[in-house]
C-alpha cells in the first residue's frame, strides 16, 4: 500500500498523525481519489489546502518579499548599529558562525558581533564559564533588544532561513540536533525567530525547546506564523526569556513560582 493511503487509512481508524507527516510521507502529491476523505478527516481546517500552499510556497515566497525589502528598509538602522560597535570595541561588526539548516546541512550565520573579539565562536554562550566577560556593552544592548539577529535577514533573503522557524542549531551542538531528530524538527528551514523563542527562550532546556518546535511543525501554517511573529514582538518589548549566558535555568515568574 501507498504510504499516503496509509497515513489517510490511519487517520480515518483515530491514529493521530500531524498533516506535515501525511505531506512528507506521501512525496509532495495527494491522490485525487482521497480528496473526499482528506475533507471530512480535516472538517475543522477548511484551510488545511490553503496551508500546504503556503507551506510549501507561500511561505518562502513571503520570505523573499519581507527579507528584500527589510533589507531596504532597515539598512540606516544596520548601519547605524555596525558604526555603534566599531566605536564600541576593536573587531569586525558582523560575524558569521557555522549552524545547522535543513537537512542538516552547514550554513553560515550572520549576527551582529555582541563579543569581543578572540572569544570562543563556537561555543554556545551558556557553556561558557563567565560569558558576562566576553560581551561587550555595546553587546549586552543588542542582545536584549535582540538587534543582533537582524543581519539574519540576508541569510532569510539567500534561503538558508525562513523569517519563522527552529533557531539554528550550531554545528557542534550534538545534543540539541539529536533532541530536533526525534522530532522531524531539522527537516525545516531554520528561522530568525519560532515557537520555543516566545515560550521561554533562553530559560528553556533543550528538551523542552526541541518539544516546542515539534509542536510548531505539526501546527505549521500561515496563523501558526502570524502568531509567532506578533508574539516575537512582544517578548521583545519585554525582553521576555533572555538570560544572558544561560540555558535551561530556573527562575521566579510573577507568582513566585519556579518554571523553566
């Protein structure tokens, strides 16, 4: 049998499978002759052919238009903050570090420098034993206001990432790139921002990040990202998840409770 009869024979016996693995699992095409029940398996998605055009382009078609004209748009920003950290410390403005796109395929990501310079590039911040002492003040600004990220938008513009996403793995980081294999969670597009950035962020273990893309990838579509971003917006604001030099820690939230 088909793999695609199989997941649509699975979903009509209550066998819970997300849309994405029904769409990878069927090799991009859908048989006519399932038309009808893919309908009434999906009858609280009226959107659910809308959605996989978009993922499958729309959403880089979006990329594209939003990254090329933030480009234009944002550049007496990005020139602004590139002149703000040569006069801030001695080293290059922009960076690039080696990370995990789709496929698990290597790339070079680009960010606005936040260290100085001879600190360890590939090393995650929060394995470092005083990351406060390699950030530079200039630095310690664009992380919290998460202007670092902005140069992210060429890498958007190239293909290598999408605007809304996993964040990127870095080359070496084994443990969060297994953790994303159980998932399907490295067979996307990394993104500038995603689901785990606005549910805990920094504070998030790796566990808990690589569940939260998975559930971003079984509930991928056009409101999923609209939410994402508007989301983004907001932690931003309130520089909501960052802890600087830390992953997976324990805090107070507002209730005096301990989550991570």
């Amino acid at each position: 049998m088909r793999s695609e009869n199989c997941v649509v024979e699975s979903r009509l016996t209550g066998v819970s499978l997300s849309w994405l693995s029904f769409y990878s699992m069927s090799n991009d095409k859908i048989p006519f002759s399932y038309l009808d029940k893919i309908e009434l398996l999906y009858e609280s998605n009226r959107f659910l052919g809308v959605t996989i055009l978009y993922v499958k382009y729309g959403k880089r078609i979006i990329d594209f238009i939003l990254s090329f004209v933030g480009l234009i748009v944002l550049s007496p920003l990005l020139l602004l903050l590139a002149v703000a950290i040569k006069l801030d410390s001695h080293g290059p403005a922009i960076f690039r570090q080696k990370r995990i796109k789709k496929g698990k395929e290597t790339f070079y990501m680009f960010k606005f420098r936040t260290m100085r310079t001879g600190a360890p590039e590939d090393i995650p911040t929060h394995l470092l034993s005083n990351p406060g002492s390699h950030i530079t003040k200039m630095g310690r600004f664009l992380r919290k206001t998460s202007l670092d990220e902005l140069p992210q938008i060429l890498n958007i513009l190239l293909g290598d990432m999408t605007i809304i996403g996993p964040r990127p793995a870095l080359w070496n980081q084994d443990d969060l790139i297994a953790e994303r294999d159980k998932y399907g969670a490295n067979d996307v597009r990394p993104g500038l921002t995603g689901w785990a950035q606005i549910n805990g962020r920094d504070e998030l273990p790796i566990a808990a990040k690589a569940r939260l893309d998975r559930e971003y990838i079984e509930k991928m579509s056009f409101i999923m990202d609209f939410k994402c971003f508007f989301g983004t917006i907001v932690s931003v604001l309130r520089s909501h998840g960052v802890v600087e030099g830390g992953t997976g820690v324990t805090i107070n939230d507002s209730n005096g409770k301990k989550r991570y």
